[in-house]
C-alpha cells in the first residue's frame, strides 16, 4: 500500500527550516510519496 503525504509548508518560515530534514527521514522510513504545498502566509495572515 503507497501512502501520499500533503506537505503544507511556508518556505519563509523558520519552522518550516527546522523539520524539514526530520520530516523528510519521518516519509523515507515509511516509504510515502510527499506531495509539497507551499503556502503563502502573507495570503493568509494579511498585515
């Protein structure tokens, strides 16, 4: 059985930079096919 991740992620955000490489090795280990979704948070939190 495959599985497909939605990978919601802003690129500007520190988060984002900081779990990348443990949430890359999380979806190696199971084998699952990442689907990346970039958000824009200024869209989404205007100022």
């Amino acid at each position: 059985m495959s599985h497909t991740i939605d990978y919601f992620f802003a690129p500007q955000s520190p988060w984002t930079y900081l779990g990348h490489a443990r949430f890359v090795a999380m979806a190696q280990s199971v084998t699952a096919k990442v689907r990346p979704m970039p958000i824009d948070l200024g869209k989404v939190f205007p100022i």
